[in-house]
C-alpha cells in the first residue's frame, strides 16, 4: 500500500523553475541578513501543537489523579512533556528545511529562509528534549513517564519525520503513535503504570490525528504536492482519504463511551464526547459531496471542529473525572 509521490507535473513547469530558484535564493538571502529574535526560536518549537498536546498530558494527569493532585509534581510532570514535545518539534523543523523552503506557508520561517543556520536548530532541538526527559525522571521522579517521552520523541523524529513523512501514505498513520502519547505520560507520572485508563488515553488522541491533520492535507493539498510530500490526499486523491477519515472518526465515539463505562470520567462527559463524535462523523459524510472551492472550505471545517472537539473533551475530561473513593 505504500506509494511513492509522482513528479511527473513537475516536469511540465520547468521552464519556469529558473525563476522560481533565483527568486527563493534572493529571498533567502535577504532574510538571513534580517536578526535573529527569541520569537524565530520561540515558533521552532511549534507553540500550537505544544500548547494542544499539553493540554492533553493535563488532562492525562488529572484522570489518573483523580482530583488528588500534587501541583508541584503536575508542574514538572507538564514541564518535561513540553520540552521533550519542543525537542521533538524543532528536529522536526531541521530534518524539514529543506522541504519547508518550498511551501509557500513555511518557506518564511527562520530555518528555511536562513536566518538561522541548520546546526544551531539541530543542537536546540537536542537540548531541549534531553532537558525535558531529565525533568521527567529527577524531577517528577517517573521512570515510565520519561520512557513513554523518549519512545514518543523517537518516533516523532525519526521513524515519522526521517522516513515515513518522506516515503509513505502511512505517515499520519505512523505520526499518530507519538502524537498520542503526551497523555499517557501525563498518566504515567501518577500511576506509574500503563493500565487500562493510559490505553484508552492513547487510543482517544490516537484516532484524533488522522481526520485532524487530513483535513488539513485537503486544503494544502498542491503545497504539499509542490515540497514532494507523499501526504494520502496527494497520492491517493480526496476521496480515499475521506473514507480514512470517516474510519478513524467513527472509532472514536465508542472509545469516548469507555471512558465513562469503565469509571474513569461521569456522564457530562460521556453525552458531550457522543453528540460531539455524532456531528464530527456526519460532517466527515457530508465531505463526499463537496468538490472543488466546497471541498476546500469543508476541510477547514473539518479542522476547526477536531481543534475545537479535542480542546472542549480534554476540558470536560478534566471537570468530569471521577474523584477517588476516600
């Protein structure tokens, strides 16, 4: 199933890829002349999938609390998750320079335009990560926890970004393994164990990338194309990738349903994740009718409403745990 992206149409713009060289090289050279500010480090590390991903590692760790929460350790519990994510996301960002300089929506950034050079970014990302396992295990004292974040780092850097983003329509497949471990590291810095409760934790944010990131795959879809990304809509077209995206979807409902089954969160929880999972799967239907400008507007639908079902269930998630038996 593993499919290759065609260069084919590449070929047929050649007569313009001169231009478009000297015109990035003039840009590039015009934009490492500009300074460096904390800000260009500051958007390296992604803030946007930091900020989301903490909060599910939150709400991992309140879960598995079950209100009984020592702040302290939740503190560096929530600190070395976002810096082992960092270190993640700015090896991300040097593995994708190149790449990147070739979409219009990252070819601006402070790597790929050359404001700061590739070493710099390689040696940021390191520390980074290796700052946030070392807070995982001396200061919130969780040998599990700090495995889970270096299998999650692992994964994000070099079996997702190294290989499979480069080669493979199972990318986002691939990518969901360590997207969906900041909750169970947050769950593991309590329990100290993987159980039932981090399983379901995993699973839930685990079906959530796919659908979430297709989505976005759809609207950037000749981006991608254009920076050689084997992305499934590039390969396999929209369509496909609705049915995935309807699959992935669908599974969610019954695993939200588990968590209120199983006594790890009450019914606030489990009626809102339902009737949020019931309208994702329908407006995931009605994808198959859009075509053209409509499909384009209903992706970013799509995506609005993942950013907005996974911010508003993790919050539920946490109001709705059910506390510990005295």
């Amino acid at each position: 199933m593993e499919n290759q992206v065609s260069y084919e149409a590449a070929s047929s713009t050649a007569p313009h890829a001169l231009e478009r060289s000297e015109s990035l090289e003039s840009s590039t050279v015009h934009a490492s002349a500009e300074p460096v500010t904390i800000k260009d480090f500051y958007r390296l590390v992604k803030p946007g999938i930091i900020y989301s991903n903490s909060m599910t590692a939150f709400a991992g760790y309140w879960v598995a609390a079950r209100w009984q929460v020592d702040w302290l350790h939740l503190l560096f519990t929530l600190l070395g998750t976002a810096l082992v994510m960092a270190g993640g996301t700015v090896l991300n960002n040097y593995l994708d320079r190149e790449m990147d300089a070739k979409m219009e929506r990252t070819q601006k950034r402070a790597l790929p335009s050359g404001r700061i050079s590739p070493n710099t970014v390689l040696w940021y990302g390191i520390i980074l990560g290796i700052a946030g396992l070392a807070v995982l295990y001396f200061a919130a004292h969780s040998p599990l926890a700090t495995l889970v974040g270096l299998i999650g780092l692992f994964l994000y850097v070099w079996l997702y970004t190294a290989w499979f983003k480069r080669t493979s329509v199972w990318s986002t497949f691939v990518g969901a393994f360590s997207g969906a471990t900041p909750p169970v590291i947050g769950y593991c810095a309590v329990t100290g164990s993987i159980d039932l409760g981090a399983i379901l934790l995993f699973a839930f944010l685990f079906l959530w990338q796919p659908p979430h990131f297709w989505a976005l795959g759809i609207r950037r879809m000749e981006e991608y194309r254009a920076a050689g990304f084997p992305l499934l809509p590039v390969v396999r077209g929209t369509y496909v990738t609705k049915i995935s995206m309807v699959r992935y979807v669908v599974l969610l409902v019954p695993v939200t349903v588990m968590m209120t089954a199983f006594g790890y969160v009450g019914y606030i929880f489990l009626i809102a994740s339902t009737i949020l999972g019931l309208v994702w799967a329908f407006m995931s239907l009605k994808g198959f009718r859009a075509t053209g400008e409509d499909e384009v507007k209903w992706a970013k639908r799509m995506f609005i409403f993942s950013i907005n079902y996974l911010t508003l269930l993790s919050i539920l998630m946490v109001i709705d745990t059910v506390k510990a038996v005295a």
